[in-house]
C-alpha cells in the first residue's frame, strides 16, 4: 500500500508499526474519509492509514466489499455473515466499531453500495424480496424503509431523501419512480416508467 502527496519525495509505501510496508490483497476494498484511508489487511482485518502511520480499526478475518465514507470522520461498510445475510457495519472517529444492522442478501452477493444523503445512508438490498433500507449512524435508526419484489438503485435526492425504482415482476417495461424520506410514511410513488425498446 502507497500514499502520495503528489510529488516524487513524498510517494512511498505505508509503514507498518515494526517499518515493513504494509500488505493488501489484490482488489482488496479502499475507502477515504476524511483524511483516512480505510482497507482491509491480508487477514481481512480493517486498518486505515494516517499520515503514513497504520491505524488497526478491527481484528480479522472479515469479508468486506467495499467502504463508504461518512462525516466525522467515519466510516461504513458491509460484512458477510451467512450465505443470506450481511452485517451493516460503521467505525467512528474514535475506532468504536458498531454493528447497527442485519440485513438480507442474496448468496455470494453484498447489498448495494451505500449513498448519502445529508447525514443519512441509504442502500438496497436483494432477497427473495429486494428492501431499501436507511442509516443515522445508530443501530436504533438503522430500519428497512420499504420492500417490493423488485427494486433498482438508490440514489440520493435533495436533502435526506432517496430516490428508486420499482419494476414490475410482470412486465419488464413498466415501472415507477419512487422517493423516500426515510420513513416509511415518507415514502411513495412520484412518477410511473415506461421502457420502450426502439
């Protein structure tokens, strides 16, 4: 693993704390928050990198896909924890890891990568249904906002809300522009689809 500031004498390896260069898989997951490099070691524990000095978040082995970056600094990601499930998981500023949900997906698949949306997170989930489900960053406000049978991807819309698709199992053309607010009062049908192949 390398950092740079952008000039020759500053580019070099990150050093471990005994001064070997710290080692990552091949596609190994990188996230940046704040002014932290998140990554996974070769024993699939968690580590980010300040200044060039390795920081240790959590011990392995954890399967982790990827790395959203949050305010604080902070920092999310997903782990696998059964062939159906996977662990929706966030570290603070302070390296206090926190589990803040359980949620459904598909063998040999991870949930859909997180958005931000102001200070919420949102992502999708597939299963024999597909959830949207949101995050303040608490395990108390970690909810599955909506399920339906099919549900494209989430992005952020103004403020702390999220936009989605919801397709129809019957007929591939069809669909529906959704919008939440992360409540599942909050979250309703805007616009209806229609796919035409030319």
């Amino acid at each position: 693993l390398y950092r740079t500031d952008g000039t020759a004498e500053g580019t070099g390896p990150v050093a471990a704390s005994n001064g070997d260069a710290v080692q990552i898989p091949t596609n190994a997951p990188i996230g940046v928050s704040g002014d932290r490099l998140y990554f996974t070691g070769m024993d699939g524990s968690i580590h980010y990198a300040l200044g060039g000095v390795l920081h240790t978040v959590a011990a392995g082995p954890r399967t982790v896909t990827h790395f959203t970056p949050a305010a604080g600094p902070s920092v999310y990601w997903f782990e696998t924890r059964s062939p159906s499930t996977a662990a929706l998981m966030r570290a603070d500023a302070n390296d206090v890891v926190t589990e803040l949900a359980i949620v459904p997906q598909l063998a040999g698949q991870q949930p859909q990568l997180p958005v931000a949306a102001g200070a919420w997170l949102y992502w999708g989930t597939s299963g024999t249904t597909n959830q949207v489900w949101r995050s303040d960053g608490t395990a108390a406000g970690t909810i599955m906002v909506v399920e339906k049978p099919l549900i494209g991807a989430v992005v952020p819309g103004p403020g702390t809300t999220a936009l989605f698709t919801v397709n129809s199992p019957t007929d591939f053309q069809q669909g529906e522009l959704w919008a939440t607010d992360g409540t599942a009062a909050g979250t309703r049908a805007i616009s209806t689809l229609v796919r035409r192949i030319l």
